[in-house]
C-alpha cells in the first residue's frame, strides 16, 4: 500500500479542515497536513 499524505494550502474555516480529514479516511491517506495561517 502507498504512503501519501493529504494537505491544504490557507485553510478559511474548520469545515475546510473537516473535510480535507474526511477525504483522506476515505483515499486511506496516511495523514493530513495545512500551510499557511491556522484555521
């Protein structure tokens, strides 16, 4: 199985965040990561 992580760039709010978590349960991603300002 493939290592690969999931990321967002300047997240505006916490339903960003939901569901780039979301998304990366659902690919089996490894974890998930942001840059830029905290959300």
């Amino acid at each position: 199985m493939p290592y690969f992580e999931i990321g967002i760039y300047n997240p505006r709010n916490n339903e960003n965040i939901g569901t780039l978590w979301r998304s990366a349960w659902q690919l089996g991603a490894a974890g998930i990561f942001t840059i830029g300002r905290p959300y």
